[in-house]
C-alpha cells in the first residue's frame, strides 16, 4: 500500500508530539528542541498552502487550488459538492437543500452526478450542522459503519458502489462565515499492501483546510456577488440601444473586464442632434471600483445635456472638465472623444481629451489613426481642448473605443494601435457591426483585464437633392413666402399629398420665429423615411404650449404642429434654438 502520509505539498513528515512531565512552573506540552524545527517546518507548509487556497476572489480557481493543494499530497482524489443553487451568503440561512458537483480532481466520481437532496433529518444534514468530519471510512472492512449512510446520501448507493474495497472516504463539512456551503470529499485508493487509511494526524490536517477552504469559498461568492452588482449598475448607466438617425449607422460593444477585475468606468453614447447631425461619444474613468462606475454615470448624464446645447466638440469637453472636477474631494480622471457628424455637409468634427485615437476608415478601404491634438484628460483643469473637423464623405466610417481593445498585459498601447489599424484597413464600412466584429479579433484569448467599450459608426450621408434650405428675412410676408417655397419642394419630391398640413405647420413656426428674431429665419426640409422641417432663429427662449382662451388671438400655433406632426420639438441650438416636426412618408411599393 502507497504511504499517502507523506509530507503536504512538501512538507517534511510529520512530527508527534510529546508529552513531558511537568516542571516547576505548570505543565507543558513543548515538543523536545530538537523537534522543534521540523515541527516549525510543518506549520509553515501549512500556512503556505492555506495562503494558495485563498490567493483568488474566483471561486472556480478557489477550487482548483483546493484540489491541487490536497492532491496527491494528502489523498489520491477529491471531490467538493456545494449547495444548489447557488447561495448569496450574506442572506442565506439554514442547512442547504440539496448539493451539486462544482470540482473533481483525479476521480470521475460524481462528474455527472445529478442533483443531490439533503435530507433534514439525515446524517449529511446532521454533519453539515454539526461541522463534523465522517470518519473515516474503508469500503469492504467487516462490521457496520455508522458513517456509511453519509456517503451514500453524499455519492449515491451506486457511486458508492463504484468503488473498490479498501478504499477510504474522508468527508469534512465546508462552512462560510455564517452558513453551510457544502461538503469536502477526499479519496484514497487501496495498494498493494491492503487497504487505505487516514490516521488522526491526517485527519486534523485535512479538517484545518477544509476551515480554509470554506472561508475562501465564502469569499469568492461574496466577491462574485459584489461584482454581478456592480457589473449590472455599470450596464445600467449604458444605452441599451443607441438611436439610429438618418445618414449613418450605429454599432456597439461592451466587453466588462474579466471576473478578477472590478469594473471600469468605459462608456459609450449617441445623441441626435438639430439638422440630422448626431453625436458620437467614448469615455473611459480611470480606476475599476464602484466609485468609478458612478462617475462614469454623472459624466455621460452631463454630455447628453451640453450635446442638447449644441454646443462645439471642445467645448462639451471644457464643460465636462469643469463638472469632473466638481464631483467630490477626490481627484477624478476620465479620457473621451466626442464627435460631431454631419450627414447633409459630410463633416465630421472632433474634440480629444486624452483618449487613444479613432480610427477613420476611408471609401477606398484605407485606415488612419486620427491625428488630433490630444489634450489632457478631463477633470485636469485649466486645459484647452480644440475641434478638428475633418471630410466624412458617403461609404466612409468611425471607430471609437477604449484602450481595454489595444492595450493588454503583453501588448503596448502603441502596438495595438497598429494592429487595430492594419485590421481595418480593407475593411469597407458596409456594415458597422461588421466594423466592431473585426476590431474584437485583434483581441488575444486569455489577456484581457479592463473592460470594453466600442461605437462604429457607418457614414452614409444625405444626397443634396433631398434637402431644401433657405434664410428669410424676419418680415411679415415671410410667413406667405415660406408656404410658397414648402410647398414647392413637396412638389419637387412628388409629395404633393403633404402639402396642406406642411404649409399650415410651417406657417406657424415662422410666423413665432420672426416675432422674436433679429436676424434672417431658417428654414429646412430634409426628405429621408421622413419629412423633417426645420425653422431657426437667433432667439434662445424655446416655444412651450399652452392652453389658449376662446378670445386670445395668438398661443394656438404649436397646438396646431402637435396635432398635426407626428412628432415635434424645439432644441436650443449656438445662441438661437430650432423649432422641428416630421411627418412620416408612406413607404415605396414593391415596383417602386
């Protein structure tokens, strides 16, 4: 029979104690001084090995360390059952109800064990409230064993079964902090010389780090409770579906960072804008804690606001830096891009602060990393951000991202950048969920700490032909001449069925915006799936409804555009604001 007694993950053998009679001051257990090393020896590879048992916040890799602590060095096999499901340790109470699998190392026994019930009233309910080791046990020894019925309920009469004679069984009860989680089975296999055996030392060895084992796995649920709630805050504060406005089209990824890493602050935006322009932001809080998820929140909540003041790249940044630094006493950090595009002038416009550089892919297939002053990140202070814009012709696309995509543990930021690059170039923006595809490829399997954030944007723009624009000096014949004017585009497109409703909305809203306007009154008519109209004046004070008396002369106008658009609004836009509504056009036929 192999001699499983020897020394635990290298630790010499182990050393008896012995009881010496007592001096003159008490009684004394000390071993004798020449002993005493080795037995100091011992307790330090006990220690070594409880440290390896806790060195992970994963409770598969807490397992793992389990098995290769105790195997081969203290039995030739083991099996660890936790209770199903699951439990949130900080709530649990009471014995658990059943038991399930969760690791085995050198044994198929109970690899494709179905679920096992805990009976209240049985032996395995007993040892799981008592915290008591079963044991141990040798199948085949004649006589009764009264921890036989544990093992059965543990394995199974036919798992059990399975085994040959001489095998011994030693159980030991895993406990957390407050609750039972489940049971500790290890294995030893007869040899040659007869049956297996754990003797007393064994047993104390094991039970000391089945006590570790269980607080560690209490740790690692704990852990993965806090990270499962702090992951999903983090999705919270991120757009469950970006919209898609006319002229481009919108992809994105999140990738939240491995499970032994606390989530990041990466996010992620898009934001329509007066004149079918829409917004394009990336942002990513330095840190990975709860904290940085927050400010991730606040900082996103703040852009949509100043994107809603239409206000240039560099300056949503110059506002951002001043909010970041308003946030607390601490000190936080975020890099973003924001950009601007513009479907009808084929413009994009874009402001950096910090942030690693998009990627514009070119018609022709071509790649380059944006050249653009980098500033410094926001919550800095005192720093100048500047808007570079650059041509987006039709069949063009953006990639903003995160560093988590180009910069790994084994990687520079700088090689990324390049490979991120090289793999674009060539990839037509037919498609930007094809673009995000082809960016995650660059990804290495296994080396991936910080999460993920990536916007794709596929730039399609408006043809002129399907855009009107024109300035009308704030007169009171205005009002005659733009119903003139919508009324001859309409005809222009072949939708003459429009034209009633859009000259009586379109009379409206010039006739308010020359009331108050100083300067030449806008108008624009965008055809798409939609016909979008648009009238500007220099006047900031949005229109709001209200309710008109039967004698009141005036205040009817945007009660009229409400029930007659299918949806309107009014958006501050530079020093004026944009009064719009649409209308929804029918849909071609198939011989169209």
């Amino acid at each position: 029979m192999r001699d499983h007694r020897k020394p635990l993950a290298g630790q010499p053998p182990t050393v008896p104690v012995q009881r010496h009679p007592a001096s003159q001051d008490g009684p004394t257990d000390r071993p004798p001084a020449s002993d005493r090393p080795r037995l100091a020896e011992r307790l330090t590879r006990l220690d070594t090995a409880a440290r390896r048992i806790n060195s992970s916040l994963d409770l598969a890799t807490t397992l793992r360390n389990l098995g290769r602590v105790l195997v081969p060095a203290l039995a030739d096999a083991l099996v660890v059952q936790l209770r199903d499901p699951l439990p949130n340790v900080e709530l649990a109470t009471g014995e658990p109800a059943a038991l399930r699998v969760h690791h085995t190392q050198g044994t198929r026994l109970g690899r494709r064990s179905r679920l096992r019930p805990v009976d209240p009233g049985g032996p395995l309910a007993r040892a799981l409230r008592l915290r008591l080791p079963t044991g141990p046990v040798v199948l085949g020894r004649p006589g009764a064993d009264p921890h036989r019925p544990l093992l059965t309920e543990l394995l199974g009469a036919r798992g059990l079964g399975r085994l040959p004679a001489g095998t011994a069984l030693l159980a030991l009860p895993l406990h957390g902090r407050d609750t039972a989680l489940g049971m500790l089975l290890l294995v030893r296999r007869p040899g040659k010389e007869g049956p297996a055996g754990f003797d007393g030392t064994d047993t104390a060895t094991a039970g000391h780090l089945a006590t570790q084992a269980g607080l560690a796995v209490d740790t690692a649920l704990r852990y993965t409770r806090e990270w499962e709630i702090a992951d999903q805050l983090q999705r919270s504060m991120l757009p469950a579906h970006l919209p898609q406005p006319h002229g481009v089209r919108l992809a994105h990824r999140y990738l939240p960072g491995e499970r032994g890493a606390q989530v990041g602050g990466d996010w992620y935006d898009s934001i329509p804008l007066p004149g079918n322009r829409v917004a394009l932001i990336v942002g990513d809080v330095m840190g990975h804690s709860l904290t940085s998820a927050a400010v991730m929140g606040q900082l996103r909540t703040s852009a949509q606001t100043l994107a809603g003041l239409d206000l240039p790249p560099h300056e949503v940044l110059y506002h951002l830096d001043e909010q970041a630094q308003r946030l607390g006493r601490e000190q936080h950090l975020a890099t973003c891009v924001y950009a601007v595009y513009d479907p009808i002038g084929n413009r994009v416009t874009v402001a950096n602060a910090g942030h690693v550089p998009p990627v514009l892919v070119r018609p022709d297939g071509g790649a380059e990393l944006l050249d653009l002053p980098a500033g410094a990140p926001i919550g800095v202070g005192g720093v100048d951000f500047a808007s570079v814009e650059l041509p987006a012709p039709p069949g063009s696309a953006l990639l903003l991202f995160t560093d988590g995509l180009v910069e790994t543990r084994r990687r520079s930021l700088t090689t990324g950048l390049e490979l991120l690059r090289a793999r674009l170039a060539g990839a037509h923006a037919h498609s930007p969920e094809h673009l995000c595809q082809e960016a995650l490829r660059i990804l290495p399997s296994g080396d991936r700490g910080d999460d993920i954030a990536l916007l794709a944007a596929a730039f399609d723009g408006i043809p002129a032909e399907d855009v009107a624009y024109w300035y009308l000096q704030p007169r009171h014949e205005t009002p005659g001449r733009a119903r003139r004017l919508a009324a001859h585009a309409l005809r222009r497109w072949g939708l003459e069925h429009l034209t009633e409703k859009t000259e009586l909305m379109v009379s409206e809203l010039v006739t308010n915006a020359i009331q108050h306007a100083t300067r030449p009154v806008t108008l624009r008519l965008v055809r798409t799936s939609l016909l979008r109209c648009e009238v500007g004046d220099d006047n900031a004070a949005l229109p709001r409804p209200r309710r008109a008396a039967p004698d009141d002369e005036r205040g009817r106008g945007l009660q009229i555009v409400a029930r007659c658009a299918d949806r309107w609004g009014a958006t501050r836009l530079g020093a004026g604001k944009v009064v719009w509504f649409e209308q929804r056009l029918p849909r071609p036929g198939p011989g169209a």
